[in-house]
C-alpha cells in the first residue's frame, strides 16, 4: 500500500474538511471534473466483483466491517497492498474491479515555475479493460477511473504508537453508502453538476443542522477572538437551527447509527466543495462547487435561503 503519511499543521478557523464522492469517468489527477458513464457501463459493472485493498492503518478491522455492511452493489472480497501487486493476474481482470487508496502530491506549473500544488488522499474506483499478455510476456491491461471518494488528511489520526495512523470511519461509511447506492441505481455523481433536494432541505427549518468545525491547538489565545467573529459572520447568516459539533463527534454519532443531518466542507486545489448529508444513509440533499476558498457567510446565506423557499 502507498504509504500514508500524516502532517500536523497550523489550523485556522474552518468548517471541518473531510472529503468528497465522484462517480464518473476520470479525466487526471488533478482534474476535479469527470464525464459520464454510460449505462451500458454501468450494467457492464454489475457483473463484476470487487476488491478492496485495506490500507495499512491501524483500524483497518473496523474499516473492514464497515465495507462489508454496506456494500451490496457486487460481491466483495478483501485483500492487502501487497497482493495486488505480487498477484496483478489474478486481481486485475475485465471482471473485477478495485478499490484503493491513493496518496500522492502534485504541483501546478506555469512554464518553469509552480504556480499551485495540491495532495490528492483519494479511494479510488478501478475497472479494467484490453487485460492481456504482451508478446513478450508481460501482464498489461487499461484502467478506467470509475469513482473517487476524495479525502482529507484531517480524516487521519494518529495512534500513541509511532507511524501508527488510523482513519475516522463515520464518514467513510456514509460515502461508500452514497457509492454504494448510485452504483447500484446506475447514477452518475458529478460534482459541477451540484445537488438541491429541496423536499428534504426543507427539514432543516425546525431540525438541526450539525455543522462540524476545528480551530487549531496552535493559534494563540489573542487571535482566538477574530476566529470567533469570523465564525459569527458565517454563522449568522444561517437563519435556521444549527449545532456546532467536533469531528470526533460527528464519526461517533454516524457509527452509532444516530439520525441527523450534517453539513461538510473540503477543499481540492482552488475548488470548495460544500455538502449536506444524512447520518443515516449518507445521501448527499445538497452539493455546491465554487472556485473560492473556505465556508463564507455568503455560502451559508444561501443554504438557508434554498431551506426557507423549500417550504
């Protein structure tokens, strides 16, 4: 498995920044936008099995069960790092597709210099196509890039031991749910296209909204009062009720199965991807792209502005 390494950073003020599905057809690294499959891909993928390639993390148990308790889309197996890659003949076939992730740093250049740089933490959805044995001897194949579940490096923990790290499960289960379930009913999940479901938005006028959000250990005491306003003028303009909860809290509650609604943000390269979901199933009621950067008033007036014309 691609080694997954964890960075400590200053934080400031943000909504919590987890991650984010795409169900398409992939154009790249470092392109946030996919095409559609088609629905003859679609069927064709109904017909395959899966394997998962667990991470080497240190709850990769628990990661394990969760999988196996929501995905219905095909049968399922699971396997380790090192099997895909020492058995590529017998794992990578027309027939099988997998799932893993991928950790990896890119930059942006402009001529010779970087203009921009972004990590790319991702699940990806593998299928395979022209799987064949060269004429000398080699195993090839094509991939296609059938989904991604984009991650955040906050969704990492780190463990007493050292180089020991572990995932938060809650909302990985939630989106392998939404993977899981647009797999299975055939739907494309394109981010620029944006989600309203405005008959269950409209719930969130008397329910609460759940809203997860961290200021960093690091910032001193005399800059905590500006993250405060900041936090206000975000806040303030959500008219409806709402909760500011930790992310510990928020993967407790989605493991234990509690019935909320929760707000999500994260951010790739100069994309701010905002969401709402329900604990229960993880089904996305709202998506919303924007080439900005971090949850501003303006994002939140406008969520609540969807919520009370929903009525």
């Amino acid at each position: 498995m691609h080694k997954i390494y964890f960075f400590t950073y200053l934080l400031f003020f943000s909504l919590f920044a987890f991650g984010q599905v795409n169900i398409g057809n992939g154009r790249g690294a470092g392109n946030l936008w996919v095409g559609n499959h088609s629905e003859k891909t679609f069927e064709k993928l109904k017909t395959t099995s899966t394997n998962f390639v667990l991470p080497d993390i240190c709850n990769k148990n628990e990661l394990k069960d969760i999988i196996e308790s929501v995905w219905t889309f095909n049968p399922i197996s699971f396997i380790t790092f090192d099997e895909l890659k020492s058995n590529k003949e017998k794992y990578i076939s027309s027939d099988q597709i997998n799932i893993y992730i991928i950790n990896t740093d890119y930059t942006v250049s402009k001529g010779i210099e970087t203009v921009g740089y972004f990590n790319k933490f991702v699940f990806y959805v593998f299928a395979y196509k022209n799987v064949h044995t060269t004429k000398k001897g080699e195993f090839d194949y094509d991939h296609m890039d059938m989904a991604e579940i984009y991650l955040s490096r906050d969704m990492l923990y780190a463990e007493d031991q050292e180089d020991t790290y572990c995932l938060r499960l809650g909302l990985i289960k939630n989106y392998f749910q939404e993977l899981n379930r647009r797999l299975t009913n055939s739907q494309n999940l394109k981010m620029n296209d944006g989600i309203v479901k405005e008959d269950k938005l409209a719930s969130l006028a008397t329910e609460t909204l759940h809203i997860p959000w961290a200021v960093g250990s690091d910032i001193p005491d005399k800059n905590r009062e500006n993250i405060q306003k900041q936090l206000d003028k975000v806040l303030n303009a959500y008219e409806h009720p709402y909760k500011l909860i930790s992310y510990e809290e928020l993967n407790h509650k989605i493991l234990n199965n509690e019935d909320f609604i929760y707000l999500n943000e994260n951010q790739f390269s100069k994309f701010k991807i905002l969401t709402i979901a329900k604990s229960l199933d993880g089904e996305m009621i709202y998506l919303n792209v924007e080439s900005k950067y971090r949850v501003k008033p303006s994002d939140m007036g406008k969520i609540s502005k969807i919520i009370s014309k929903s009525l």
